[in-house]
C-alpha cells in the first residue's frame, strides 16, 4: 500500500492535483482503498484537456444543417406489412435485446430513490420499472421469446436499483440469465482552476457522464459481448422515465434491416415550433440532432412544400442500434459537454463548502453525438399519444410530469 501511496503522490504532484490527498489521514482503512483506487483510474491528461475547454469561447464553424429524410409510421402504406415482417421475424429468432438508462434519481419529482422505482400514481401502483417490464414481458409473449433486459444503473442508485429488483423477484426475469444491471461511467468535477474536487463523504467527487456514455459503458462493462453470447443483433437503448416506451417495434427492426443501416430512431412531431426539443437533421450530411438552443427562429418556423415544419422531428431518446454499431461507437469516448453546477465539496482545510452560486464543471457526452459516426440511419415518426409520455418534473410545472404521463397511460391502456 505504501509504495501504491508513493507513486499516486507523484501522479498527483505532476499534475498539480496533490489535494485529492489532503483529507487521506482523517479516513478509515476502507475509504482509503476506495480513494486510492479512484485516483488510480483518473485520466488526468484528459481532466487537462476538458478543463482547457472549459476556458475557450464556442467556435463557431462553418456548417450546413439541412432537414433530414424521415419515416411516417402510419403513412408507409404496402410497406408497412412488409417491415413489420421483417421485423418480427428477427425478433422471433431472439436478435433484439433492451437497455434502458436507469442511472438518475427521482429528485425533480421530489422522490428520494432511483427514478425507475417511482410510483405514478397509476390505480396498481405500479413502478416505471414495472410498466417498462410488462411491456416487454408481453411483446416475448407475443414472439415467443424472452427479451434480454440491460439495465444502466449509476454509482448512486445501483445498490438501491439492485435491492429493488430482488425484493419484487426480477419481475419474472432472471438474473445474469436475461437481465443484466450495469454501471453508468463517471467522471470527476473539477473547480475554476481545474482542481479536482472532493466530496463531502472524502472520495473523488463524481458526476455521470450523461447519455452519451452508455456506448462506451456497454463495451468495457462486457454487455456487448454478453449479447453477442446471447444471439442479440439488434439493442433497443430508451430512457426509463417514458412509460409508453415501446421497446420492441418490429417495424422500426425491419426498416434498419431493410435499408442496411446501423441506428434507426423514433421521432415525434415537435408539439409547437419552439418547443423545447432537440430536432433531427443532417450537419455537413452527417445525420445529427441539433439542440433547441442551437436553432434559430427562421429555422425553427420553417416548412416545407407540404405546410410541415423542416425542423419538426424530435429526437425522444427512442433508439435502436445493431451491437456492431455499439461496440464501434463505443471505443472512443465521445466529446464532452460542460455544464457549470453547484457543488458541495471539501476544501483543503477540510472544510465543507455548500455554495449558493455555481463554482464546479461536471462533463457528460450526449448520446446523439455519435449519430455523425454513421453515414445514414433511419428516422421514424411515430405518435406522440402512443409512444411518448415522459416523467421529469413535479406535478407543480404541469408538463412531462407524472399527472401527464398517468392521462396519457390510461388512454393508451383504455383504464378509465
């Protein structure tokens, strides 16, 4: 351990990160482990280099956005048939499995747990887990086969995702057999001088590293490779918090099989042109997503011939992706986005500090990015009603939130 404790006190001087050891002493043995061992997993060349970003104005480069070709689900007319066939036949022979990210807390909602554990207030008090569960449970029935489930858990709430689970008996499932729980990365937060911070516990202070980590998370926790044992092709990756998410929709399989490509995705039609979405398009004839924020009202308000918005397809994290796809994207970490938080931290006195403003960078990589990795993917519109009811806020912001989700549930189920 000592030697351990010398060369990590190199590391660190070298880097200029020495305070990560400051309170070292004051923890016991087993803390001391952990932090040892988190130090020794730090990419610090690349906390460097994302700190740098931290410093540099958004350049601004030349980029042509252009409209993407998409899908309508109901209007395929002939064609439906003949994807859903193709579809249902390769969910048949087992080649589509289901990941769902499951690694936030129900915070927003003013719930203390994993989100997924979240009752909304359906009459059979059933949890997202659960209603994602039946679903799937009831689309295996239907081929004949059982769905692997992948679920994405995070440092945070993994023990408490695990407890839930084998407290409701997996829900049918069986563990390690057809349903796999997996860790979301993390990365460290740093201040404005590019310190890494510690937390108030006396380890690295961890943020997840967004969405857009699941690739890569996937591929070094060995769940590429474990749906490759499975006979799985095709991986449907969804949100935990849309309780109409339909995970096996063999129309969706059977045009990315169909047109040979590696991701296809759902959208549904932005509710107004400034809704607050992130939009399907191409940048430089790369299929892309490009944020509210980025979009212009020109651009947002723009239609085609046919008196729809140019810009009107939402990207509702509803994606499927061949596993090759996966493993390749999944390779390199994708780029990092910085957001500017508050954050609770140590000092180097060993002090807690509990500010009032934000003082800390988190880094998180957005799923979509990847998207430029493939020269063509497949976009298909579906029903707003029917496949897309998400819970993020509290009842009190009166959209997305679990009294909209309930209406809209209910009416798909016909529970009234």
């Amino acid at each position: 351990m000592d030697t351990n404790l010398e060369e990590i006190k190199f590391v660190l001087k070298k880097y200029g990160q020495e305070q990560l050891l400051n309170g070292y002493e004051k923890l016991d043995e087993r803390k001391k482990k952990i932090l040892l061992e988190q130090i020794s997993s730090i990419d610090f060349e690349l906390i460097n280099q994302l700190y740098d970003t931290t410093k540099k104005t958004q350049e601004s480069h030349a980029e042509e956005v252009t409209p993407i070709e998409y899908l309508d689900k109901y209007k395929l007319g002939e064609k439906y048939k003949y994807y859903e066939n193709i579809g249902r036949n390769a969910i048949k022979e087992g080649k589509l499995a289901a990941v769902t990210m499951a690694g936030g807390q129900g915070t927003r909602l003013g719930y203390n747990g994993p989100k997924g554990t979240y009752d909304i207030g359906l009459d059979s008090h059933k949890s997202l887990f659960e209603l994602l569960c039946d679903t799937l449970k009831e689309e295996g029935k239907k081929y004949g086969v059982t769905i692997p489930w992948f679920i994405m858990t995070s440092r945070e709430n993994n023990e408490d995702t695990l407890n839930f689970f084998e407290k409701h008996k997996y829900f049918g499932y069986q563990k390690n057999k057809n349903i796999f729980f997996f860790e979301q990365g993390e990365l460290p937060m740093i201040d404005t001088e590019g310190k890494i911070l510690i937390g108030e516990d006396g380890l690295v202070k961890l943020a997840a590293d967004g969405h857009g980590g699941i690739y890569e998370s996937l591929v070094k926790t060995g769940m590429t490779e474990q749906m490759k044992h499975l006979g799985v092709e095709w991986v449907f990756i969804g949100g935990v918090d849309n309780c109409l998410v339909k995970m096996v929709d063999p129309v969706l399989m059977g045009i990315a099989i169909d047109k040979k490509v590696t991701v296809a995705c759902k959208s549904v039609v932005k509710a107004n042109p400034h809704e607050k979405v992130g939009v399907f398009c191409k940048r430089n004839g790369k299929p892309n997503v490009i944020e509210y924020s980025e979009i212009t009202d020109e651009m947002a308000e723009a239609k085609g011939d046919d008196g729809e918005l140019l810009y009107g397809e939402s990207h509702i994290l509803c994606n499927l992706f061949s596993v090759e796809a996966i493993e390749r994207m999944g390779r390199e970490p994708l780029p990092y986005h910085v957001a500017y938080k508050k954050a609770k931290y140590i000092d180097k006195d060993g002090n807690l500090v509990v500010p009032t403003s934000p003082n800390a960078y988190k880094f998180e990589a957005f799923l979509f990015d990847a998207f430029g990795e493939v020269d063509d993917m497949a976009v298909l519109r579906v029903k707003r009603e029917e496949e897309f009811a998400p819970v993020k806020n509290s009842d009190e912001k009166g959209v997305d939130c679990p009294r909209t989700a309930r209406e809209l549930y209910k009416k798909f189920y016909h529970l009234d």
